[in-house]
C-alpha cells in the first residue's frame, strides 16, 4: 500500500534550468571563462550546485580555489535570481493536490542545497509539503538512500510504502537503494533509456499518471 510520494525538485516538479544556467554562466563570466548553452545544463545539473559548478568549469581549471570561487558568485546571484524563470510544470499543482486529497503525504528531496530547495518550494508551491528535505551536512547526495531514508522516517512511514518520482538515473538509483518504488517522468532533463538502465519500473509522460500508478499499485 503507498502511503508517500517523494519528489525529486529540479526536472521533476519544478523547471528551474534557465535560473540554474544563468546563475553558472554568470559566475563564469565574472571569472573570465567561457559559458555554456542552456540545453548542455540539463547534464551539468542533478548532483547538487557544487557538483555543477565543477562540471561547468573549463577543463584544466577546476581547481579547489576556482570552484570555491566560481561557487561563492553563483550563490550571490542565485540567491537574488532562483525565481526569475523559475516554474512548475505543468499539471504538478493539480496533481499534487489530487495526492494530498486521496490521504497521501508528499516531500521533496532534492540534491539542491535545503536552503535553496525551501525557497523554490514555498515559492511554487506554497506549505503542500509534508517534508521538504535538501542536501543536508552529513547526509550524502543522492543515489546514495540516506537522506531519502531520512525523509521517509519524518513521515512515519516504510519505504515500500513509497513512490520516489524523478527526471534522472540518479533518483531512480535513490528508489532503489532505499527499497522505494521508482517513477521517472520524461518531462524533465534526461531520457528515458537512463531512467530504465537505472531502475525505474514506470516512465511517464504527464503528471496526470502519478495518481493512475498509485491506484494501480494499491487496488491491483
């Protein structure tokens, strides 16, 4: 019986490429490097903003002062700018409420900082989460199950008793490596033969689906 749903942000619930990439290429400008196309964002993003910000430097440049450096203008900036392009896709807040009115309860869990996760949930969606859980000191970054597992407890429920939904490999690792059942949607920044090879046992195309798979899951 599922009793959650766990959203992975970025791709999934949220289209936050443009902000993303405007803030890396700022960064990167400001540093006298060269910026990226925003399409070549959607394998940059995913494992959290240092990550991403280690990616989007120069080859021979990705230095420990560097990335510190290139983060810290990054931060400033996204700070300010999260949300100007920011939005739900379309067909989450509808779906979302579906969820919360069928008895479900929903989080979030992102490899985005929490402080930055917090934001663009409130700003979005307003208080619809139950949990909104972000990179956190001491839990490692998705796929590894920690903070997933985490999350999970704050629910009060067990992980077969969830739905972890996400656009890349990575949350559909996550699923699997904390014993939760793996959706990948199509909407977000990868395709579906990564959501396959790792894992995930439904991919769909709308967010209309998720309450479709709940119930068949449920009821058979």
């Amino acid at each position: 019986m599922i009793k959650a749903v766990l959203f992975d942000l970025d791709g999934t619930l949220a289209n936050s490429l443009s902000d993303l990439a405007d803030s890396t290429n700022y960064a990167l400008s400001e540093m006298g490097f060269p910026t990226h196309e925003r399409e070549e964002y959607k394998y940059l993003v995913g494992d959290g903003i240092p990550k991403l910000i280690e990616r989007a430097l120069p080859v021979g440049e990705k230095t420990e002062e560097n990335k510190k450096k290139c983060l810290d203008i990054f931060m400033e900036r996204y700070n300010e700018h999260y949300h100007d392009k920011t939005v739900a896709y379309d067909g989450i807040p509808d779906m979302l409420s579906e969820l919360k009115e069928g008895g479900l309860k929903i989080a979030v869990i992102s490899n985005k900082a929490e402080e930055m996760a917090v934001k663009v949930v409130e700003k979005l969606f307003g208080g619809m989460f139950d949990v909104v859980a972000g990179k956190r000191e001491g839990f490692p970054t998705k796929p590894d199950p920690a903070l997933t597992l985490e999350v999970i407890r704050q629910l009060g429920v067990k992980p077969q008793e969830c739905v972890l939904v996400g656009d890349s490999g990575m949350d559909m690792a996550a699923a699997v490596n904390a014993g939760a059942a793996p959706v990948g949607v199509l909407w977000g920044f990868r395709l579906e033969d990564e959501l396959i090879k790792n894992g995930a046992e439904y991919t769909i195309k709308s967010p209309a689906e998720i309450p479709e798979i709940i119930r068949k899951i449920n009821h058979g």
